[in-house]
C-alpha cells in the first residue's frame, strides 16, 4: 500500500508539473488570463489526465511504472525525443503569441467557436485511445524496449492498427492548435506527425528483432496507423 501510495504521489507530482509547465506556456506568451481557449485547453486536458493517471496507478502499478520512465536506450528514439522537443515545445508557445498579436484573425479569420469544440473533442479522443491502449497493453511504456515476459497484444485497438497509441497521439496533435485557436501554428504542430511515422518505424523494428510473434501479428494486422491508408 506505502509503495502504491508512493507511486501515486510521484504520478500526480510529475503530471502536476506538466500541468503548471503548461498553463505558464500558454499564458505567458499571450500576456493575458483573458486567453479563454487556453482555459478550456487545461481544464478538458488535465481535467481527463488527473483521474486516468490516479486509476493506473491504482489499478496497474507497472504500467504506470513504465509511464515515467523516460530515458531511451535506442540511438533512434533518443535522436527523436531531441528534434520532437525542438518542434512541440515552440510550436506550444505559438498559441499565446498568436492570441496576443492577432495573426491568424489578421490573416485568416478567427477559429470559429464549433471548430474549437469540435477539436476539443478530437483531442479527448485521442486521450481517450490512449487510456484505452494502457488498459489493453500493460506493457505500454513511454520508452522503446521489450521487457521479460512481454507478449504480443492483439485485442482491442490493436485489433484494428498496429499502432494505436501513436493514432491517439496524431488526433491530438493536429486537434490541439485549433483547440488553443490558432491556425498559426497548425503546420507546427503537423510537423510531429512525420516524426511519429519516424519513431513508430524504428519501434517496429525493435519489435520484430526482440518481441517473438511481432513479425506474425504484422501479417494479420496490416495497418500501423489509419486503417485502409497506411
């Protein structure tokens, strides 16, 4: 019980900083608590994370373990986490610039209000097959490796694409600048979505060399990402 308190505590103290690091990136370039979409961004998002986070720790310990693990041991994933840092985190902070300076009502128009909900709900479920991916896989780590008894999982979202978790991540990338109202910084925020198709490759690679039956469970499920496209 101490340890599963213990994790809890470190789970919602890592995702607490996150939450704090992120609300500092959307209101400190726009220069105002006025930037409505940045509340609703927050409030929706961590309002999701705090509770699913508090149940895998709960619920499956390891997992959670292997969520805040975070140093790769793959050359390639190690190149990924440094340029995807590079992209995400200035892409972040386009948003507030753009709520504070005007440019995508200057050059544009303004994200209508339906398209900002409409995204909202995008990103929610691309939370949400995330959470659902965790709950299939317990082996769902943050970092590329394979584990002692680690198995093929094939049920559930992985049924339908090989790579579920990163389809999640797609949905909530391309949501996410609409979300904060910015049009400004979509092709930003596109730019993960090579750089997911990237890493996912080099996962599968690592896959196939050390996870036995991963190379049978390609043939079945022929799509890594969207289904009938790729």
């Amino acid at each position: 019980m101490a340890r599963a308190m213990t994790l809890q505590t470190r789970a919602m103290v890592r995702f607490g900083i996150g939450a704090v690091i992120s609300a500092a990136m959307l209101f400190l370039p726009a220069g105002s608590l006025r930037y409505w979409q940045g509340w609703m961004f927050l409030v929706v998002t961590w309002g999701f994370l705090f509770p699913a986070v508090l149940y895998l720790a709960k619920h499956d310990p390891q997992l959670m373990e292997r969520r805040l693990r975070v140093r790769e041991k793959e050359r390639e994933q190690q190149l990924f986490k440094v340029v995807a840092s590079l992209i995400y985190f200035p892409a972040f902070l386009l948003p507030g610039l753009d709520f504070r300076f005007g440019w995508s009502r200057a050059w544009l128009d303004p994200v209508p209000l339906g398209v900002v909900l409409v995204a909202q709900a995008v990103t929610l479920a691309g939370y949400g097959l995330a959470f659902w991916v965790m709950r299939v896989n317990a082996f769902a780590s943050r970092t590329i490796q394979v584990e002692p008894g680690q198995e093929v999982v094939s049920i559930g979202p992985y049924a339908i694409v090989r790579h579920p978790m990163y389809a999640g991540m797609v949905l909530i990338m391309l949501a996410t600048p609409l979300v904060l109202g910015s049009y400004v910084a979509f092709p930003f925020f596109a730019l993960m979505v090579p750089l997911l198709a990237y890493r996912l490759i080099n996962e599968e690679r690592v896959l196939r060399r050390d996870l036995a039956g991963y190379a049978e469970y390609c043939e079945r499920v022929r799509f890594r990402l969207v289904p009938g496209v790729w």
